[in-house]
C-alpha cells in the first residue's frame, strides 16, 4: 500500500538534509509518495506567506508531514510557524527520543536511550494572560492545565510504552510548589497510571529531574511532562546524546502528524554540504513507526549506528570530512 505523505523542505540546510533523508527512504520499500508543500521563507518569497492554504491543506488531507527547519522572520505575523502549526493541527504531544550513538561528541556514548513526551498544547507557552503594566515594572502571564490535556498526553505515553516495549514512566512535575497545575497533571497522571498495572510508573520533581538526568540518565525510559518543562528537558536530552545534530522529534496530534528534526535552519552552513542528516533522518524513523512500519524504522536506526561506528564519511559536526549526501549515501548503503 502507497502512503502520501506532506514534504516540506525548509530553509537553510533543510533542503540539503530533506533531500538526503528522501534518498535514504527511497532505498526502503516503505512505500511513501511525496507532495511537496511550501513552508517557511521559502514560501513568503513564492506565494507571500509563510504557511499557505495548500501547505495546510496537504498536511490535513494526508495526515502526516515531514518537515526540515523553518524560518520565522520577525514581524510577519507569527511568533513561529512551528508553533503556528502546533495549534492550528492540535498536536498535543511532543515525542523527542535522545539515545546514545557511537563516534558522536556525547557525554554519555553508551546508556541512554529515552523518550520525552511532552505536553505541546497548554501551560505557560500557550501565551494566554500576558500583560505588562504601564510602567513596564510587574509583568503576568497565566497558565492553564486541563485534566483532558493532561490525561490524553499521560495516555500517550503509556500506549506508547505499550507499543514500544518499553517498561517505565516517569511523571515529570513539580505539583509540591505549582499545587494547582502541576498538583492537576499529576493527580490525574496517577489516574491514568492505574489503567497500566504493566507499565511501573514513577514520579519526580523537575529540578531533581535534572539532577538524576545528568548523573544517572540511564534510570529513564519514557518521561512524561508538561510544556514548559519538557521543553527544557527535551533540550537537555539532547545534550547528554551529542546535541541538536543527532535529535529528531515528533509533533502528534489525532487527526495529523509532522515529522521533524529539533534543531534549527543553521544559516551558517546553509548551502555547503556540511550539514548532519541524521536528527530528519532519525525524524523519518518515528514516521515509520508511526506509520507501523517499526521493523523499517529499526532498520533506518540500526543503518545509521553502523555508520556513526565505521565513521563512514561522517559529516564535519561529527568530525568527519564527509558531506551530508555522501553520509547519507553511506547510510543508504548499510540499510
Ligand atoms: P535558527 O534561527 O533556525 O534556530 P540557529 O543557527 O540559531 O538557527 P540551529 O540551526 O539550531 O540554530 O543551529 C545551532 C548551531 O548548531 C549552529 O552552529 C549550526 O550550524 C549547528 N547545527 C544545527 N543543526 C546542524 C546539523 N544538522 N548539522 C550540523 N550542524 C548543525
């Protein structure tokens, strides 16, 4: 069976890394059939804006997107347009996997292999309440959490243990201080939990988190957080496995799904060659298993550590002399 999916190549080095991610899967059987959408600067200078009508509506009539980094130019109506995105679709839970790799610049080159899913729809990034007084002297914001919200990302990260054989969760928070949002998230996460006798279930404060994510990050599994709190965390997941270069990330929603590396367009490369395919690549790895094609998926993975392990024309982030097709193809070449 044929899947269309919505590609959206991006700015910067997101074409070059989009490109070489497409090379890789079109040497799987994964049975995938691209629609080229418009996002980003790109589009504002093709059809003067940043995230057209098609683009939505061939994310919405395929259901699943993979997307390279995208620039937001200041003071064209979006704070960002991977936010922007975030809302319109409903994409309540952020999936970023952080797994020690071989040959990276890694703290930890053995260990870790975890997942953050964190709450992307509410909390203190959804900007609601935000007033500073006319003075400029007391600045508020307000932060809502919902038992729905609450109870569908806690959810998720439960079935996705299910699916993924993996065996802990561990409830990110800080209800002892924050005794009404975080108090709500982890009252009702204890509630969900109870529906997974299978699953051990665990709870830590978001500061202590830190701490044991830094000492002991093999402890984790699967972590399940609100926004703000998993946005900081996911990002120093990140940096425990080799940083930004080697993150992918998901966007999941019920009705769509975008695909995506966490790093950003790095405009000082852009265009040489020298960027790292591997965070898309690793991106295109969740669609596959999104899209139940977890044997693919594992070996997109297992292609890219033999790589990483044979420093096979790595890219020069990774110490190598390689470029980002070259990498690629390596990897192509083990798959
Ligand atoms: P943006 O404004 O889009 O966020 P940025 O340059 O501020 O771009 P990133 O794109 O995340 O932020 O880049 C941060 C640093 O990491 C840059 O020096 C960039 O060259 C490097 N970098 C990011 N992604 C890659 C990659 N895939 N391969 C190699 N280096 C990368």
């Amino acid at each position: 069976m044929t899947q269309t999916i919505t590609v959206i190549r991006g700015d910067g080095i997101g074409p070059e890394i989009m490109d070489a991610t497409l090379h890789v899967l079109d040497t799987m059987d994964v049975g995938l059939q691209y629609e080229f959408a418009d996002a980003g600067l790109v589009a504002l200078e093709k059809h003067g804006e940043l995230l057209p009508q098609a683009t939505m509506d061939s994310i919405r009539k395929n259901r699943i997107a993979l997307k390279s980094p995208l620039t937001t130019p200041v003071g064209e109506g979006f704070s960002s347009i991977n936010v922007e995105l975030r809302k319109r679709f409903d994409l309540y839970a952020n999936v970023r996997p952080a797994k020690s790799f071989p040959n990276t610049k890694s703290r930890f080159p053995t260990g870790v292999d975890l997942i953050t899913v964190r709450e992307n729809t509410e909390g203190a990034y959804i900007g609601e309440g935000q007033t500073v007084s006319e003075d400029g002297e007391v600045a508020m914001l307000t932060q809502k959490v919902t038992r729905r919200g609450s109870e569908r990302i806690v959810r998720y990260a439960f079935d996705l243990a299910r699916k993924t054989g993996r065996k802990k969760v561990t409830v990110v928070h800080k209800a002892n201080i924050l005794k009404s949002t975080s108090g709500l998230f982890l009252k009702t996460a204890r509630a969900v939990a109870t529906e997974y006798p299978d699953i051990e279930c665990n709870e830590m404060i978001v500061d202590n988190t830190c701490m044991q994510l830094v000492m002991r990050p093999e402890q984790f599994d699967i972590i399940v957080t609100t926004n703000l709190f998993g946005d900081i965390i996911s990002d120093l997941c990140a940096g425990l496995v080799g940083g930004l270069g080697l993150a992918p990330g998901a966007n999941i929603g019920t009705d769509a799904a975008i695909f995506e590396a966490v790093h950003g367009t790095a405009p000082d490369i852009a265009g040489q060659g020298k960027a790292n395919p591997c965070a898309l690549l690793l991106g295109a790895a969740q669609m596959l298993d999104h899209l139940g094609q977890p044997e693919k998926a594992s070996r997109l993975r297992a292609a890219i550590i033999a790589t990483l392990e044979a420093k096979d024309s790595l890219t020069p982030d990774l110490g190598g002399s390689g470029n980002t097709m070259s990498f690629a193809k390596a990897i192509a070449g083990r798959i």
